[in-house]
C-alpha cells in the first residue's frame, strides 16, 4: 500500500443544519507530493466538490467555512469562506441524522472502504427506503465529482482513503480509490442523533 510524508491535505467542511453543527472530512494527496499548499487546495475543493454536495441538501443547510489542513507540512491551517451559502433543495425537512450515504471503495485491501454521510434531506427526495429516481441522478453525479481528483492554478489533488499514523510518526499509509458509489438507501449518522 501507498505511504507518504508529503502532500497530504484534510479538508473540514463546517455545516449548520438548524441548530445542528455537522463537519464533513475529506482527504487528498497533492499529485506531485508538494507540501504547504492549504490555500489551493481548499480552493479547488470550493471550486470543485462543493456544489456537488450543495446539490445533496435542503435549502436550510448553510456552508460556514472550508479549513484545510496539510497533515505533513509547516504552515497554519488555510481556511476559506465557501462560494455557495446553503443547499439548494426545496421541501419539507427531515431530522439532523437522517442522511445520504456515498461508499468510497478501495483499489486495494490494505485499509477498509472508506463512506461519506450527507444530511439536511428533504421529504421530496425519499421513496422508501431509498430514494426518488431524480434524487438518485443527482448522487451518482456527486458520486463522480466525488471520486474525481480537484484540481486549481497550482495544484491537483487525488482523493484518498487515510490511515493516520501513530503520534511521531510522520508517514501516513492511504488507498487511492477504486470508485465512490451511491447508495440507494436512506442512512442515519448516528453521532447525530440526541436520543
């Protein structure tokens, strides 16, 4: 499996659906293993991936702040205010912990699948279980800008499934992904829930 010592970046998007503060992580390798670039690398995921996942939610989830984080190099965090305010879907609204659920697989079997959890659904967008076939359409877009790596003047960035090393130890082992898919199934983020 894949390590590395330079080049990697986590990106924290910071959320509020109501009253609920929901951050969703991400990470990518800098394809040139280049360090110190938190600012083009939060830019190219504003740029990129953000309004994939804008797409995924109801109009009452508002995007605070995009911080990035280079895990393997010296400078402070870049931290960036989104270009896109909230979601864009309209109906009626479901509990925080309802969500959509994006499975990124592996391209090999040294670490475990990594999975992403979007909420702020509307009512309109779950049949079932599941959900409506235009809502479907939607995540499967997502699911590719998702799998896609990000790319600004200055840096592209791949994203990769991380296993973080032990404290003091500066090599971080990651899998590149094999593909991200959509799942049809309405999911729970259960660190959401207060009950």
């Amino acid at each position: 499996m894949p390590t590395t010592n330079a080049g990697i970046y986590e990106i924290i998007l910071e959320q509020e659906y109501f009253t609920s503060q929901i951050r969703n992580v991400f990470h990518y390798l800098s394809t040139i293993d280049l360090d110190d670039v938190q600012e083009l690398c939060a830019q190219a995921f504003d740029e990129d991936v953000l309004q994939a996942i804008a797409n995924l939610a109801g109009v009452n989830m508002s995007y605070n702040l995009i911080r990035c984080k280079n895990l393997t190099g010296n400078l402070a965090d870049a931290v960036l205010d989104p270009s896109i305010s909230a979601g864009v879907s309209v109906g009626a609204v479901v509990a925080d912990f309802v969500a959509v659920s994006f499975l990124y697989a592996r391209l090999t079997k040294d670490t475990r699948n990594g999975a992403k959890r979007f909420s702020a659904l509307t009512e309109d967008n779950i049949a079932g279980g599941g959900f409506s076939t235009a809502y479907q359409t939607v995540m499967d877009a997502s699911a590719t800008v998702f799998f896609t790596n990000i790319q600004t003047v200055g840096g592209i960035f791949q994203p990769i499934i991380l296993r973080k090393p032990p404290d003091a130890m500066g090599v971080f082992t990651f899998n590149p992904l094999f593909a991200v898919q959509a799942l049809n199934r309405v999911t729970t983020q259960n660190s959401r829930k207060t009950f």
